[in-house]
C-alpha cells in the first residue's frame, strides 16, 4: 500500500485525474471501478475538463460501480445511478449502455447481488478501482462488522455513522434508505489496481486505521493492505494521524 499526502483536495483530484487519464491513453477500453460521494467530484471534473479540450475518449471505456440504494429508481436525484450521469456520464462520450451500477430495485434484491457479481466476472476485470472512504473505514457500503470480511456483492444494512453522513442528500433525512446493495471486498480486491481518495480531517482516524491497523472487517479499507497495487492518495488533513 503507497500513500501519497497531498496538500489540499484540489491536488488530490489533479493526482487522482492524471491517473484516470494515463489509464485511457493507454487502454482506452479499459475497465473502471468508480465510485460516488463527494470526494471523487474534483476528480470527475478534471476528467471532464480533459475530455472537453479533445484529450480524452471515453468512447470505448466501460465501468462498473460499487454500490447503489435499495429501492430508489435510477431517476431518483439521490440515487448512484442519477449520481454518475449527472456528475460524469453526462459530460463526456461514454456509451451509458456501457455502464453499470449495481440495481437496488425489484423483488429480490440478493439475485441482483448475484447477476452483479456474474458481470463483474465477466468483464475480464476492473483495471483501476476508484474508492472513498467513509469516516467509520467502510469502502463501496462494506459496512464495520465484527465477525469477518463480506466478499461478494451483498445486500447492507446501512450503519448510523453512515446515515448521519448521507441523509443530509436527501430532501427529507428520513427518507434515505436503510439498505444499499454493494460490491464485497472480493469485487473491490480483484481489481488490479486501486486507488483511494480520503480528504479532510473527519477522515484522519478512517486513514490511520486502514494504513497502520491491523486487517479487520472492523476496518473494511484495512483488507487494502493485503492488495498488491493500492495507492491511496489523501490531503494533509486526512493525513494528520498517519
Ligand atoms: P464521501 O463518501 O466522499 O462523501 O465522504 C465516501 C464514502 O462514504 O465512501
């Protein structure tokens, strides 16, 4: 696991961008793992603003996200879908047929769970895997638990930290679900290569814990350490307990 402290988030997001860009340059049918909050914004912009200037072609790109609401349509303003299109998918030239967001819709959710997974098996393989983190260590919706790690694609219980974190999205906070459907830490550790973005100081303990604590499923990020090409890059705040 390499960390990389930058100064502020601008500089994160620049970092974070040039990445994504060398990645398209090179593979442009590559594979990408993304991810929603607020922390990738900067970075999506940069990537819009590269494609904009006529220095990216997303054309042949697919991606694959990590995590959706139970029960909220993709038309829904809150929902990851409704996310993606408008924060990115909207903006550049990526065929939406080739991307995917986990679906939290319909009767049975776990038998999305599993059609997700048979997908991301599928697709050959997420070459880069872009992730946040939440301030309680969690990375898609793999929520802290205390018995072991979540590998596949699963049905969650959204925890209290979470929802206090995200229901300030949602017109009326009560109306955020309880459930979301994500990617296991199996989908996210099968990509060849990953890279976090942590900014600000609410996660310094989140940072800290992943990188210098011990691999627990009390700290989903912390499984991080086990994957060979994991890079995470966070601003001096979220940096300050390292
Ligand atoms: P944030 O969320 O970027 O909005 O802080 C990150 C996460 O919960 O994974």
């Amino acid at each position: 696991m390499q960390v990389l402290v930058c100064k502020n988030p601008a500089e994160v997001a620049e970092a974070a961008s040039m990445i994504f860009a060398s990645l398209i340059y090179e593979k442009p049918n590559c594979i990408l793992g993304l991810a929603t909050g607020s922390t990738p914004v900067p970075t999506y912009q940069r990537l819009i603003a590269l494609y904009n200037k006529g220095l990216l072609d997303f054309s042949k790109v697919r991606s694959y996200n990590l995590d959706e609401y139970v029960s909220l349509a993709g038309t829904h303003p809150c929902s990851y879908r409704y996310f993606m299109n408008t924060e990115l998918f909207d903006h550049v030239n990526i065929d939406k047929a080739n991307t995917h967001v986990p679906n939290g819709l319909g009767d049975d959710p776990e038998a999305n769970a599993r059609e997700y997974d048979k997908m991301l098996e599928e697709c050959g393989g997420i070459d880069l895997q872009l992730l946040g983190i939440g301030r309680n260590g969690h990375i898609g919706f793999n929520e802290p638990r205390n018995d072991h790690f979540v590998y596949n694609t699963n049905i969650v219980t959204l925890t209290q930290s979470t929802r206090e974190a995200n229901a300030q999205y949602f017109d009326k906070p009560e109306d955020m679900p309880e459930k979301a459907i994500s990617m296991g830490v199996g989908g996210i550790m099968a990509a060849k290569r990953v890279l976090l973005l942590a900014t600000g100081k609410s996660k310094a303990q989140a940072v800290h814990d992943t990188v210098k604590g011990p691999i627990t499923p009390m700290v989903p990020a912390s499984i991080l350490q086990a994957h060979q090409n994991c890079q995470i890059i966070c601003d001096a705040e979220a940096a300050s307990l390292l």
